[in-house]
C-alpha cells in the first residue's frame, strides 16, 4: 500500500534456531516411518529437531501472505487473563518496556512470526518505531464501528499502516447480540474500500454464524478455539461464551470445528492456550487439527523459540479433514 513507511524493502534474514535443539519428541522421523507401515494412513513421527529445520508454514489473507503462527498483542496493551491474579496484567506491563516489546518483535521475525494482532486504542508508539527500522512484520489492527456507524477506527487503523483490519471479537458478539448486523457488514465493506482484507472475529459462534446467515462476505474469520481438559474449563450447566471467572472463552469448541469446516475461507484460531492453562503444542495440534489457518499466539520473548518449534511439529503432524485454505 503507497506511503506505508519504509518496512515493505526491507529484507530480513531468515534465522531459524537450529543449535542446541532439545531432544526429540518421540521416535526419529526414519524410525516413525518404519513403525507407520502397520498403520495405514499414519505419519511419521515428526521430532524437535526435524521440525527446527522446517520454514515457517506460511499461508494468505487476502492478498496478504503471512506466517501461519501469528504473534497476539497482549505484550503491546498489556492486558492479561489473569483469572482470580489480579497483579498479572501489571506484571505484564512491568516486564514489556519498549525494549523488551522491540527484542520480542525482532525475536518473533527471526523465527519465522511475521505478522502482530494489536487494537487501533493501544500505544502503537512501539509497534510503529519497529516497523520504522525496517520490519516486514504483517500488521492486523482491530477496529470497530460505533452505534451509529461511524469507522473512525477503522480510518484510524489505515493512517497506522495496518496490513489487516478486523472487528474486535467482543464487539461483533455485542452487534449480533443486539440484533446489528448490518453495521458488521458496513465495516467489512468500509475496509474493503481502502482494498484491505478485513476480518470478522468472535468469541461466540453465533457471531460468525450469523454473519454467514446474512450473507456478509469477510476475507477471513478470527475464532476462540481451545479444548476443556484444563483445571478451571467451564463445567456444566455453563451456557455463557466467556467465563465468568476469566477463565473459559471457547463454550462449545467441536461445534466449532463441526461449522467451521464448511467455511470456504480462512479462519484464525485465538485463545488455542486458554491463556495459559493448556501446553503450547497441545494447543496448537488442537486448533490445526480443528481446521484452523492460522493460530493467534501471545508469547512472551522468552517462549517464542520453543513454540515456534511446537506449532511447526503440530502442522507437519496434523490430522485435518478441512483443507488448508490460501
């Protein structure tokens, strides 16, 4: 897009971490394959080692080409699920100064994430100043239109450079929940205008039902997607789509991967951790095995290595009957 700072000439390395690799998971891939002759239709196992030499699995959004492992922007508004831990979302803000969130975004890029999910009323001071130094990094912004269908955010959200820009989850469940639809199709269109993809996310399936039901036409879809077997997952008679307690944002997650795979676009799979209760590779081969296109992850610098490393072995692994879309 003309004007859009200097990011879209910069070449940066591909440096995938490859020394030191811990050890392998499961069976070498040679061995697996031996073992999977019994087993028609099985795949050999893939090990750590196997999967820190693969590129990072990449896929698009529009017109827009991406790393399938997307990096969340919670270290950007510092904002945390913290359950009943009250200081965790100040802890958060007091780990990520502005140099702590440049290092993470330049450890994401060496490894392959290039592409960040923040909101158009966060600080983007910093986000900005790295995309000044030359990044690639894929910008998807959140935006969203008011009660009277005013696109201030979204206006806001492309003077910033967003590559992306979507409706905030929240905000399209309260629409639908409302019975205003049609200014989720209004801001689809809006964005369109400025030949952006735009996205449609939710916590609630309802919301991309819907917007399927009342013919709106996304780029993409941005979906809760992550399992129930962790300490404090909804229990029945629970019948909300967010956890009371901060704790639960995906109520029904194989209705999810039952509707979803008769979507004919892409979709991105958040909250695959449940903000921490799950393992990041349990998480992942969840949601690619669920049908998701992409992951939405929220990773601090420390962890990026390692889950890049999980989520290459959950795709090379995965066991999917929606086919992989862009």
């Amino acid at each position: 897009m003309a004007g859009k700072m200097s990011r879209r000439d910069f070449v940066k390395d591909s440096i995938i971490a490859s020394a030191g690799v811990a050890g392998a998971l499961g069976a070498t891939a040679a061995g697996a394959a031996e073992k999977a002759k019994d087993k028609p239709g099985a795949k050999p196992e893939t090990t750590l080692e196997d999967a820190a030499k693969q590129p990072m699995p990449r896929g698009k959004i529009g017109d827009v080409e991406l790393s399938r492992l997307m990096l969340g922007g919670n270290l950007i508004s510092g904002y945390s699920h913290s359950r009943e831990l009250t200081y965790v979302s100040a802890l958060m803000r007091h780990y990520n100064t502005d140099e702590k969130i440049l290092e993470t975004l330049r450890i994401a890029e060496e490894n392959g994430v290039d592409s960040i999910n923040t909101a158009v009323w966060d600080d983007l001071s910093v986000l900005q100043k790295h995309l000044r130094q030359g990044s690639n990094m894929k910008w998807f912004i959140a935006a969203n239109p008011d009660r009277n269908g005013n696109m201030d955010q979204v206006k806001k959200a492309v003077e910033n450079g967003a590559d992306v820009i979507y409706i905030q989850g929240q905000a399209a469940d309260k629409l639908v929940a409302e019975g205003l639809i049609d200014l989720i199709g209004q801001e689809v269109e809006f964005i369109h205008s400025f030949n952006l993809p735009a996205g449609v996310a939710g916590h609630s399936l309802d919301t991309i039902i819907a917007c399927e039901k009342a013919g709106i036409n996304p780029d993409f879809y941005q979906k809760t997607l992550h399992t129930h077997d962790y300490f404090t997952a909804p229990k029945p008679p629970v019948t909300e789509d967010m956890g009371k307690e901060d704790n639960f944002w995906c109520r029904d997650p194989q209705a999810v991967v039952d509707y979803m795979a008769g979507i004919k676009k892409p979709w991105i799979a958040f909250k695959v951790m449940a903000a921490g209760a799950i393992p990041p590779l349990k998480g992942f081969q969840y949601a690619v095995d669920g049908g998701a296109d992409f992951v939405l992850a929220g990773m601090f610098d420390w962890q990026i290595v390692e889950d890049v490393r999980y989520f290459k072995i959950a795709m090379a692994k995965a066991a999917r009957l929606r086919p992989w879309f862009s």
